[in-house]
C-alpha cells in the first residue's frame, strides 16, 4: 500500500498507470534516485554524461534560476522512480534588441516508462510552471521555451512537435585523443567565442 504524502502533484490527464504519483523534490533524499535516472536515460539514449548523487548536492545546493521545490517534478510507480525533470531559466543575447529569457524544460526517463504518457504529463506540467514564473518577468522581455534531448530520443522529439516545438539548434559532442601534439588552430571567420 502506497502513502500519500502532502508533496504529491495532481496532473490533468495523467495517464490511467496503477500507483502512479506526481510529486516535488524533497531535498537531499532525491539526489540518488534522480542521478540514477539521469545515467539510466543518458545510457539509453547514447549520451556520455554521467551524474552522481554527489554532482546533484553541489546542482541542488545553490540552484541558479530554478527553486527545486517547485520547479522539480518527480514520477514515480508503486512507490519507484520512472521519471525526474526540472524547468529553469537563463538570459540569453537577442542581438541588438537586450536579452532574451530562455525557459528550458529537461526530463530523464527510464526507458521502460516511454510511451505510456508520462513524458506528454511532464512536459504539460514543466510548460504550466514555466508560464507561472514567466508572468512574474518583465512582459516587454523577448521570452522562449526550450527543449534539449538528445537525437537517440525520436519518441521525445514526435511528443515535442506535438507541444509545438521544432527544431533550431543541434550540437555534437567530439572528443579527440590527447596522447599527441594539439597543433594551435584560430577561430573561423565570423565565428565567436
């Protein structure tokens, strides 16, 4: 039997999964599970990043332009972790024009969990925070939402063009061995650093 804790979310339309809850972040309780669905999601998807419940401490210990305790969603199934994410914001250059805020939504979900619904519950509930803290920010400030998965995660990408996104940036991730010279190399013309 499950208990109800007073931390619990109600999402409309969740989906019909038995046991399944919505709930905030809970501190330093949550470091491990959530570090571990960061390695689980980044393993599945082919991303090399790996977090640590000790990498979560230092994230969580002073958060930049997020309040985890509201802006962290935990899913979990019969008491289990099948889903963490978290929105946040950072300003970002608008050419000319001052800066634009840029409001992101990342989700990590255990690969036996996709396609059941949770992903579309989590974007709908990150979507509804980030227009929360967005009606607090200047209204004449240029403001976008954002998205980041990797390539590997094409269900993620159908249930974003669902929600309206499309694609405007991709990034690589390169490595190169180290054992030899680095021979000096200059910027591209027009490129910035």
């Amino acid at each position: 039997m499950t208990t109800k804790h007073i931390d619990e979310i109600k999402i409309p339309n969740a989906p019909p999964i038995p046991w399944l809850t919505f709930r905030h972040y809970r501190g330093a309780e949550d470091h491990a599970l959530m570090a571990d669905l960061v390695n689980t999601a980044n393993q599945a998807d082919g991303v090399p990043e790996v977090s640590s419940e000790e990498t979560m401490a230092h994230y969580y210990s002073d958060p930049k332009n997020l309040d985890p305790y509201k802006d962290v969603l935990i899913t979990e199934v019969n008491g289990q972790p099948a889903c963490y994410s978290r929105v946040f914001w950072l300003d970002q250059d608008a050419n000319l024009e001052g800066k634009a805020r840029i409001y992101r939504s990342v989700t990590f979900m255990r690969p036996a969990w996709r396609r059941k619904g949770l992903g579309r519950a989590s974007q709908a509930y990150n979507e509804r925070r980030i227009r929360e803290i967005a009606a607090g920010d200047p209204p004449n400030q240029a403001k976008y939402l954002e998205v980041t998965i990797p390539e590997a995660q094409l269900e993620a990408a159908v249930l974003l063009k669902q929600f309206g996104y499309r694609p405007t940036r991709h990034f690589f991730i390169m490595s190169r061995d180290l054992s030899g010279e680095i021979p000096a190399a200059s910027m591209p013309s027009g490129a910035r650093n």
